[in-house]
C-alpha cells in the first residue's frame, strides 16, 4: 500500500524573485513592442496597397506611428 504522506516531499530550491521580475519585464516589453510593430506593418501594408498615396507615404506613415507608437508604450 502508497505511504500517507502529509507534507511535501520536495520543498525545492528557493525562487530568485529579482530574476523571475526581470524576466517577466522583457516578456511584457516584448509583447507591447511586438504587437506596435505587428499593427504598424498593417496599417502601412494597408496605405500602400488600398490608396493611391504608394510606398514612400505608407513608409512615411509607418515611421511617424512607429515613433508615437514607442512614446506612448515607453
């Protein structure tokens, strides 16, 4: 028969909190810059393909979102 065990077997080592906080920062800074740049590609793709304003505006436009863009999520 399984032994009755009350406690926890492992206990494990200690969690290095100041390395969990640095990493879970780069996570979430990866993910808010990702996401500008995803919706940015978009958003000119958008301009340059469905307007008449072509490829120098579209990047013009995607320049301007990127820099307002990084502002606002800094």
């Amino acid at each position: 028969m399984a032994e009755q065990n009350t406690g926890p077997v492992e206990t494990g080592a200690d969690m290095d909190y100041s390395e969990h906080e640095k990493t879970y920062s780069m996570f979430l800074m990866l993910a808010k810059f990702g996401t500008l740049i995803c919706a940015i590609i978009l958003i000119a793709m958008a301009i340059g393909f469905f307007t008449a304003a072509g490829f120098i505006t579209a990047t013009l436009v995607a320049v301007i979102l990127f820099v307002a863009g990084f502002y606002l999520l800094r």
